[in-house]
C-alpha cells in the first residue's frame, strides 16, 4: 500500500489561494477516481476538486473556512501500489472530533455560494438531554432549551400527539422524540413536560411563553464571507445617493399580457425585468456617467459604450450577480431567455467566473418583497443600482378622476463621486418614461 497526496491544483488566472468551502468526505471514507472531494471558493466561483485516485482517505488537508495556497496539500490516500508520497513532508491528520466539528461547519457553508455540488444539510440537533435526578431548576431548563430542531426541521408526531401538545401548550419543535426517525410519542411529550414543570418557576406553565436559552453559531464563510467583504468595502468606499421615484406601469402590464398571449408558448412568457433591462441600456446611452466603472484608487472613471448588466440573484447561499453581456444587442425575448439561464446558472452553482464579473451597471430587485423603498447598495466598482421594489394596484388621479392603477417604485443607488445628484434624477425619470410609454422602448 502506499500514499497518494493530492495538491491544490492552479485555477488560473493568476488566483493563488482559495477558501476551502465544503469537505465531501471524512478520514476513514473509501473514495473512486473522480469522486469530489471538496470545494473551494475562489472571488465567487467555487470550484470541485476530484480525486485522481481510488484509495482510503487518511488525513484531510485543511478545515472548512481556511484558506490555502496553489500546491499546498488537499488530502492523503492510501492507494494500492506505491503513489505518490515524499517522506518528511508533515500534514496533520484530522481525528474523529474534528472532523464531526468540520462537518458541522461544512453543513453550514454548504448554504453559501454552492456552485455545482450536493446541497448541504443543517446541522443535526442534538440528542435528547435526560437531567440527573439531583440536578437543579435552573439547570433542568437549561437541558430543556438545549434541544432545538435545526431550522426547517419540523418535529414529527401524530394528530393526537399534536392536539395533545396544544391543549397543553408545548411547542413540539423543543420536544425530543423517541420513536422511529425521531417521532413524539405520547410518553415524550409526558417526560417533556413532567421535566419542564420542575424547570418553570411557579405559576408558569404555558410553554409557547417559556424562556429561550438556545443559541446557532454560523460561521462567516464561503460565499457568505465574500459578500460581507464586499459589502463592507462598498459602504466604506462610496458615498451613496439614493434616488426614489414612482413608475406606473399599468400599460406596461397591459403590453406584457398581450405579448404573452400572443407569443408565449412559442417564445417564452416575459416579466417585468426584460422591459426594465431595455430601459435601463436606452437611458445609458444619453447619460454615459452611470454606466460606468470608477477606479477610486487611480482616479479614473471609465464609462463604457457596452452594457453589461448585472442581476443580482438571491441564491440558497447568498446574493450573487450573474451579468448579461451586450444588453444592448438583445430583444425582450433574449433578454428572458439570458436572465433564466443565468440565474438558473447562479442557483444551481453552474455560474463561470466570466458569468459573474465584469458588469458595468446593475439590477436588484426582490421580487414580491421588494416592499415600499430599498436602499441597494451598489456593486462596486460599478457607479449605480438600479433597485426594483414590489408592483401594486393604487388608487391614483387621472384627469380629475380616481382610478386603479398598478405602480412600482425604483430605488436607486448612485456614487455620489461621480454622478450629480441632477443626472441621477435625469437618469431615472427617462427609465420611467420608458416604462410608463412602454411603446417607446421599441422606438429608435
């Protein structure tokens, strides 16, 4: 038998170190060629490294979070043959212990950025505490509130047991359950609330008001690492200008239902977005100063005839901004076609390094969320955000008459550096005149 390391390999583009984000094995765990065996992360792009060997893995390179450089070792085989093993070159195994408290953390940062592997679990919540006998109140309560499902992770039990556990007023999600994969039983929910009494100071007794002493440590990794870095030094660097305004889009609505009827289920149904996008690429081109990159450390600006707009995507792991090249050579429907597919890309962890970077203006909304007013903040180096808040049906005045009409306001974001606060304004209301004469956007 012998020993095969397996190195960090190059990425490219000059990148020489990356964040391990996600182990997908455990020392003692026997792995094929071509197996993966972890993530990293580079500024965005998280990247599977495999196996080029079948063997036992006996000792992992690194715990999740940590950051390494190109070559450094990744993990150790032990493979029939000789392989590839240099004496006198040290790398820590990891034991049993740490990597159960790896996994854990590997649970979480699977929740970050995932691009292209197994999405990860939450952390399990730990086993059923049985307080001592001679344990005290205060320290029974403490053993209660330690048991706390995982976010998500919605207790098992009967219809009986449930109606049982109202009428008494206990939250199942605290309860531990004996039965099969976790089930409450009746006698559970007994033992839980037999030991809840002795816990709860007297005259208490309606659970869904107990105390909560349970706490979640989430470490601060992977992709969620990179957006809190980023976001930071945006807020840092930039002195941001928040524009709002309102836009009715009511014959915009109108428009897109009949196209949708119309060519649908030929081309695809069209959203707001692609109509947004088209006013956004139309307005940039009489105010150049917004769509445009800002490099505050030399001094420069540089606006750019291309719009390479990004569109910030919520994925399971955390905001990304997937950018449509030359937005300004698509139609409507390639538009929707390259904004599903990459968000599809984002969400799936598919997206490429190129995919994601290189924009020059971008796009945030949040959907039915988007609520009244937002304040993006923008993509540095980018100079403006463009932010969508949520379309609802209003009451408005229309030639001395009230009537319902379906409104959307745009909160936008500018660096205050480089554009005036009256270009910015300019800006916005050209991009509400497009949306509000929607016949315009396919008028040169």
């Amino acid at each position: 038998m012998g020993i095969h390391i397996i190195r960090m390999p190059d990425i490219g583009e000059g990148i020489a170190e990356v964040e391990l984000v996600a182990w997908h094995v455990k020392v003692g765990d026997t792995v094929a060629e071509d197996q993966i065996l972890a993530d990293v992360m580079t500024d965005k792009a998280t990247v599977e490294i495999p196996s080029s060997v079948a063997g036992k893995v006996i000792a992992l390179g690194g715990a999740v979070g940590q950051v390494m450089a190109v070559g450094s070792e990744v993990i150790r085989i032990e493979v029939e043959g000789v392989g590839n093993f240099v004496p006198n070159v040290p790398l820590a195994p990891v034991n049993n212990a740490q990597t159960a408290t790896n996994s854990v953390a590997s649970a979480i940062a699977m929740e970050s950025a995932k691009a292209a592997a197994t999405p990860g679990v939450a952390a399990p919540a730990p086993a059923p505490v049985q307080p001592a006998p001679h344990a005290t109140a205060a320290r029974t309560k403490q053993l209660l509130a330690a048991h706390v499902r995982a976010p998500g992770d919605k207790p098992i039990a009967s219809p009986a047991v449930r109606r049982q556990a109202w009428d008494l007023g206990v939250e199942l999600q605290f309860v531990p359950g004996t039965g099969t994969a976790g089930r409450i039983t009746h006698e559970d929910l007994q033992s839980y609330v037999t030991r809840a009494a002795q816990a709860q100071p007297a005259g208490v007794a309606d659970q869904r008001f107990a105390q909560r002493l349970d706490e979640q440590t989430v470490p601060v990794i992977g992709l969620r690492r990179k957006i809190a870095q980023k976001m930071q030094d945006a807020k840092r660097r930039i002195p941001h200008f928040t524009y709002v305004e309102e836009v009715d889009m009511t014959e915009l609505e109108a428009l897109r239902a009949t196209l949708n009827a119309k060519h649908g289920k030929e081309r695809g149904r069209l959203t707001v977005l692609p109509f947004l996008v088209r006013a956004v690429v139309l307005a940039a081109r009489e105010h150049p100063e917004v769509n445009a990159r800002f490099d505050d450390d030399a001094g420069v600006v540089t606006r750019c005839g291309a719009v390479h707009l990004g569109i910030a995507t919520q994925t399971q792991g955390g905001l990304m901004v997937p950018v449509i090249r030359h937005a300004e050579t698509l139609d409507m429907w390639a538009c929707a076609a390259e904004v599903m597919r990459l968000s599809e890309a984002a969400r799936s962890g598919k997206a490429t390094r190129e995919e994601l970077s290189g924009s020059t203006i971008t796009i945030t909304s949040l959907g039915a969320l988007g609520g009244i007013v937002s304040t993006p903040v923008i993509n540095h180096p980018e100079v403006a955000i463009v932010g969508v808040n949520r379309m609802v049906e209003r009451p408005m005045m229309r030639n001395g008459a009230v009537v319902a009409r379906q409104m959307m306001n745009l909160s936008s974001g500018f660096d205050h550096r480089v554009v005036d606060g009256m270009h910015a304004a300019e800006f916005i209301q050209l991009i509400r005149g497009y949306l509000e004469c929607p016949a315009t956007l396919f008028v040169e």
